[in-house]
C-alpha cells in the first residue's frame, strides 16, 4: 500500500532520513504518526528479556509500517529500526484520519493491507509453533515470494540474510543454514553464489 508522496506533503507530511541501525520508533512509545518507506528498508522489531532479536517484519520502498498502533490507539508493541540508510514520509494521526475519512479508495486499500498482515502473522505464529526449520524457512521465502507479485514460473531472489531468517523464525542461524542446506538437496530452494531463490 502506496499513498501518493504528493498527496502525503499536500497533508502536511514531512521527509524523513534515518541511518542505518536507528530507530524510528520503539516498542511502548505512543503512536502519532503515519510512517511510509521511500527509499531504504525498516525493520518491525522485539526484543525478549535476554536481548534475543526477533524481526516481525521487513518493508522496503512504498510499503507502511506502523499504522496498526494508529488505529487501534494503544503503544507500539514492536520498534522500528533503519536495516540501512533509509527515507520515510510521516504524516501525523490526525491528518492521516481525516485522508482516510475523505478517500475511500485508501481507506479500503488499508483494510485489505491489515488483513493481510494479520494472515501472515497468524501463519508465522503457526509455523513458529508447529512445524520444524525447513517447514518454517520454506513457508516465510514463499510468502515473500507471493508478496512480491513474481509469477509462479519466474525464480525470486531471498533478499534476507540468514541472520534475518533466523531472527523472523526463532531459530538460530546455523540451524538455518542447515536447513537452507537440506531444502537445497531436496530440490525446494536453488543456491547460486551463495544467493538463494526459490
């Protein structure tokens, strides 16, 4: 979901730049703020009491984060960090409603975008309570695959790193290579150079 940059300024929006490693928000801070990708890559981040990193969600270029805190009125329950040098638009609360309020194309296209979330979430939280490493690693680079519209028969390139994997599925990362690894030689992933696709 994509609201039209122009259309964000004309609200009231402003340019942001965030380094690599920063944060944009963190987990218990109140919610003011529509916050939209324009080049760069966030991640959607928790931390358990022991620091482990568990990654709930990577966005990149167009994609929105955070809104879910705008709508339901309650804190971030995760933060938002820069993976590497990024931009990101913000428009405050207020002004993100009354958008909302006056097109419901966008309106409707937010709804359509927090049902998706909430299904990946809810197949994550089952993979994750299920299933074993190469279940949990071939279903994620799937579901990546299908979000970003590549045809079935075309290959798609994993832009994650095993660190990520292994942070997204609460596993450890030489547990995902090995899995990578046996989903290789079972011919469900293709390894070229180091890279993977699927």
């Amino acid at each position: 979901m994509m609201i039209d940059i122009n259309l964000l300024l004309c609200c009231g929006a402003i340019h942001r730049r965030i380094r690599k490693a920063q944060a944009i928000f963190c987990q218990g801070e109140e919610s003011h703020f529509y916050y939209q990708v324009v080049r760069g890559k966030v991640k959607m981040v928790s931390c358990n009491e022991s620091g482990k990193e568990f990654i709930q969600a990577i966005y990149t270029d167009g994609e929105t984060f955070g809104e879910a805190a705008l709508f339901d009125g309650e804190r971030y329950p995760v933060s938002a960090v820069a993976e590497e040098d990024t931009t990101v638009i913000r428009l405050n609360k207020a002004s993100f409603f009354d958008l909302l309020k006056q097109d419901f194309v966008i309106h409707s296209a937010f709804t359509l975008l927090l049902a998706k979330r909430l299904r990946f979430n809810s197949l994550l939280l089952k993979e994750l309570s299920c299933y074993g490493p190469e279940h949990r690693i071939h279903t994620l680079i799937k579901h990546f695959k299908l979000m970003s519209r590549i045809p079935e028969q075309f290959r798609y390139k994993v832009d994650l790193t095993r660190q990520q994997i292994a942070d997204m599925t609460g596993l450890r990362v030489e547990t995902v290579i090995r899995a990578i690894r046996v989903l290789y030689e079972k011919g469900d992933l293709i390894l070229e150079k180091g890279k993977v696709y699927i």
